[in-house]
C-alpha cells in the first residue's frame, strides 16, 4: 500500500511533473486503484483530469474514457502524447483506417487510454471491439451530462451505463463540476452507482469576485472596466452569434484587442482565434457559451455575461475559467429582466419536461441575480453547500442591503408550507401568500389556509424573495428527490413554536426593476413592443411599482 502511494508520487512527478497532488486526487486515485467505483465533484480547474489518467497509466490494460467533446478529447491526447502516453480517441472524426489503426493498439495492448465520444461507443462494431479489449477501468468525464436537470443534458449520455454493463464488472470513476444535490442523484442513479464512494470538494473559490451589475449602458460600461483592465486576459459571454460579432467589433472600434467564437465561425476561424486568444495575441474572446470547456488558461482575470446565462450551474462553470491561478479574478453578470424573457421565449417550444426543468434552471438564476444577499452564499447554497456565515468578496456583502426584520413574513411562509403538508414549491408557497385562487390552489383546498392571502399586497417577486431567505437560512430545505418541494427543517419548527428575530436583505429600486424599455432598446436596439412587450400593460406594471414603492415606504423589488 505506502509502496504504491510512493509509486504514485513518483508517476505524478515523472510523468506529468507535478510535485505533490491537488486536494483529494491522491485518495482518489487510490480509491478507484482499489477497483471501488468514484464519483467526483470537483469545481473547473480543479485538476480532475488527472483523478483517471494517472491511474489508467499505472494499471494494467486500457481505461475508456468517455467524453461529450471531440475538440476536448483531442487536446487532451495531444497533451498526454505530448508527454509520452499512449493515448487516441474514437470518435466521427476518424477514417475507417484511422479508427482500425486505433483498435489494433488497444487490442496489442499498448494504449493506456482511450478517449470515446458517447455516440460512437454505441456503434455494434464498437461494442465488439471493446468486449475483446482488455480493459483497466470506465472514465466518465462532464458527468453532469446525464442529467436533464442539468445544463448540458445530452442524450446518449443515458445509454453509457447499458454499455458499460456489457462489458462486465469494470469499476467506474465518473467526474463532474456541476453538482446540485439533483443532478448529483440523477448521476448515481442513472449509473447506477449508488455504492460509489463520492468525493465532493467546497466549490467556493475565495479568489473570485462576484458582482450582477444592472444593464444600464452596458457597452459604456464595459469600455470603462475594461480600459482599467489593459493586457489582462478576459471572457465575454453573449447569448446569440450575432451579439457576439456585435461586441466583438464594439471592442475593436474602440481599440480594445478581441476576438469573436462561436459555432457559427468555421472550425478552422475558431482554432485560430482560440489560440490569438491563448496565446495572448488579444485580450479579450467574446464568445457564446459554445466557448470554454475544457479550456486551460490560467490567468484569465476576468468572465463577463454581457447577457444572463441560462442556469447558475452554467454560470458557475463558465465563471470558473477566471483566476485559476489561485489570483484575484472578477466575474461580472450584467442583468436584466428583458434577457430573461427572451430566454424563456426560448424554451416555449421544448417539449414540456424540458421547459419545465429550463424554467426552473432559469428561476434560480433570475433570482440570484436579483438577490441582496451574498452571492457567494446563494451559490454554494446551490450547490448543496450548508454556509453558516457570509463568504464575502462579491458586491452584496461589499456594500450590505439595508435589511428589514421579516418575523410575521417568515412566520407565515413556514405556516403556508406546514399547512399545505410540505408538498409544494417555492412558486406555490408564494400564490398560496399571495391568495390566488387559481384552481390549482382550490384543487388542493388551499384557499382555505390560515395565512391564505395574508400577503397580498406583494408581488410573486416579493415572496420568491423571501422564501428563498427563508430557504438560505435553513428554516426550509428542498427535498430534491421530489421536485424540489420546500420542507420544514428543526429550525423552522422551532420558529414557529418560538418565533426569533429574522432579518432579510432589500435591494434598492435602482437595481433592475427600473430598467425601462427605453435603456434596454439603446442596447439591443429594436422596441418594447418588438420584443413582445404589451406597452399598455408594461407602463401599468411600471405605475403600479412606483406606488408600492411610495406607499409601502420600502421598494417592492426585493430580494
Ligand atoms: P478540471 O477537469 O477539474 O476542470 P483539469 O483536469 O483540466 O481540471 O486541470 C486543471 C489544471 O490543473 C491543468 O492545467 C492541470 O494540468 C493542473 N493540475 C492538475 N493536477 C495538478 C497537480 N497535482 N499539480 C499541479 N497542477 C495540476
Ligand atoms: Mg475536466
């Protein structure tokens, strides 16, 4: 056993040059040696890679790993060739030769590791193949893939494990960086490695920044930051192609070296701007999301969402490519609710399951981006992180939101919860306050509560808000086994039979309820109206807010 662990060390250093393991990888890697199956949530960055590869070197036959990207699997061959490991990848991008050429080395036995897209690993000639191979372990990278709730849900990700059993009794290591307690089941589940032994490290990285700032003058903005930023490497993430190309010229016009990604450019264009970008030739690559997976460049200083992303798992990962080196790096989101209604124009025509789950994804993220509270706190909270006190370093705890004591508020979210037998969502808690009597309320009975319409005078906003402080500060918790119902926890039993003080965060009007359609057309160019705005209404709502504001003394946008 020290034997081998010395042996490690000594593999570590004389193949890849390291001097000592990250974190867990060395009882990682022991643990999969030892034939048990791995389950791995680790952040961006954090070195997963190497949890298979040095194990797939010092056991005997060849590991398969399993991968949603062909430009991933190339670079990471290239790197482990590089250094003197016999690895390939099996994907469509291979001649028929190519791929036999490849067969033969696994089957002579020479290959350490074979890197396998996951629709070609159900190919019937593949599936020969791999049953005659002799075979060390399975690798399942981007692991999160499985999952449809997930931000990256493929598919053919549901049939690994099909495949994997038929290839008899191999221990599995399966590694991801997006790990809600949800996603992390549906994992396990769906390959069926309930048993594994799970090795989950804080996803907090203390050297990022966070920050959501309106998106007000956005481009004027953006040339501020980045003026003060010159010869530091930055991602810029859009939603569409064209805001891409958009930006990316905006930049140039103003001299600030940049260049744009997207799969709409060619492959060859995206390799060459890729690696303008690497290689510092530019500071800056604006890029849709299709940017950045497996993307290995340390001293990237700062990400920025010129538009809100889809899902915070999405968010987290795409933030996660800033100050890898361990240095202080910004992550900057510019949001506003107009992005959220075109993406949820987006998600109308999925099917519904789909919608449902984007929907939800994007709910979280809304409501991170508009909260009060510490950012850093709200997304390990996401992730399934228990925090007891504020994390810093982000713009809600660098400059604290006045709070406001919410005792009756809280009490009476706990009470629509217990009174409504912990079997509803956010969403429900807040129409049952709200006293809606949509007939989904009246079906369950639940117009007839006790604190049925007891907050009427807020918004839907107002409650989500709420009960997602509540939710944050453990008086509920999610049951995600079960459509992420809300359920009392000890604490919220105590307060109702024992009511503390319970203070929640506001955020200023200013925040993002003021963004009009006028600021949003100088930006996206086109009108209210264009965008699928009904101007009467939209003018009502905006009238209606002011008056909340003035007579409840308060702003009604609260988070
Ligand atoms: P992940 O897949 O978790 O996002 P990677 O496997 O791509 O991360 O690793 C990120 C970076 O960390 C890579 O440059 C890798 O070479 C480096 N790295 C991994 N393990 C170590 C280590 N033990 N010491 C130093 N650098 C490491
Ligand atoms: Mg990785």
């Amino acid at each position: 056993m020290i034997e081998q662990k010395i042996n490690l060390k000594k593999t570590l250093k004389e193949v890849f040059g390291y001097n000592q393991f990250r974190g867990n990888q060395e009882t990682i890697i022991q643990n999969l040696l030892d034939g048990k199956n791995t389950f791995v949530i680790m952040p961006t960055g954090a070195g997963k890679s190497l949890c298979y590869q040095l194990p797939a070197i010092v056991r005997e036959g060849t590991a398969i790993v399993i991968s949603p990207l062909i430009a991933l699997m190339k670079n990471q061959v290239d790197q482990l060739n590089a250094v003197g490991i016999n690895a390939s990848f099996l994907n469509s991008t291979l001649s028929k030769s190519e791929s036999n050429k490849v067969k033969k080395s696994v089957l002579a036995g020479n290959t350490k590791l074979l890197y396998v897209a996951p629709e070609s690993l159900t190919k019937p000639e593949n599936l020969d193949f791999l049953a005659k191979a002799n075979l060390s372990f399975i690798a399942i990278d981007e692991a999160h893939c499985i999952s449809e709730w997930g931000h990256d849900f493929r598919p053919e990700y549901r049939r690994i494990r099909f495949i994997v059993d038929s290839l008899g009794d191999l221990p599995i290591i399966a590694l991801t960086a997006t790990a809600t307690p949800k996603v992390q089941q549906d994992i396990q589940k769906n390959l069926h490695m309930e048993d594994a032994n799970v090795f989950k490290t804080s996803f907090n990285r203390q050297n990022l920044y966070y920050e959501v700032r309106p998106k007000t003058n956005v481009k004027k903005q953006l040339i501020k930051y980045l003026k003060g930023k010159k010869g530091q490497s930055g991602i810029i993430y859009c939603l569409s192609r064209k805001k891409v190309e958009e930006i990316h010229e905006f930049l140039k016009v103003n001299d600030i070296k940049s260049r744009p990604y997207h799969a709409g450019l060619d492959s060859s264009i995206r390799m060459q701007n890729q690696d303008a970008f690497l290689n510092e030739e530019v500071d800056i690559i604006v890029a849709t999301i299709a940017f950045g997976m497996g993307i290995d460049k340390p001293d990237v200083r700062c990400v920025i969402h010129y538009d809100a992303p889809k899902s915070l798992e999405g968010y987290y990962q795409e933030t996660g490519r800033a100050g890898r080196d361990g240095l202080n790096a910004d992550c900057i989101m510019f949001y506003s609710p107009e992005d959220i209604h075109k993406l949820e124009k987006f998600n109308k025509d999925k099917p519904v399951t789909e919608r449902d789950n984007a929907r939800y994804l994007l709910q979280e993220m809304a409501d991170y981006a508009t909260s009060g509270v510490c950012r850093r706190r709200q997304l390990l909270h996401y992730f399934g992180e228990n925090v007891e006190k504020d994390g810093g370093f982000n713009d809600n705890t660098d400059k604290p939101k006045p709070k406001f004591e919410a005792n009756q508020q809280t009490e009476w979210v706990l009470k629509a919860v217990k009174e409504t037998e912990e079997r509803f969502t956010i969403s429900h808690i807040a129409d049952v306050l709200m006293g809606k009597e949509t007939d989904y309320v009246k079906s369950y009975g639940h117009n007839k509560v006790s604190v049925f319409g007891k907050g009427k005078d807020q918004t839907q906003q107002y409650w989500r808000s709420i009960i997602r402080q509540v939710l944050l500060f453990n008086y509920l918790k999610k049951d995600f086994d079960n459509h992420g119902v809300v359920k009392l926890n000890d604490k919220g039993r105590d307060f109702l039979k024992n009511p503390k003080s319970h203070k929640v965060m506001l955020t200023e009007d200013h925040d993002f309820s003021k963004i009009t359609a006028e600021d949003e057309e100088k930006e996206i160019g086109g009108t209210a109206q264009d965008k699928g705005h009904d101007p009467v209404l939209f003018d009502l709502l905006k009238k209606l807010r002011k008056k909340l504001a003035k007579e409840k003394g308060f702003p009604p946008y609260v988070i």
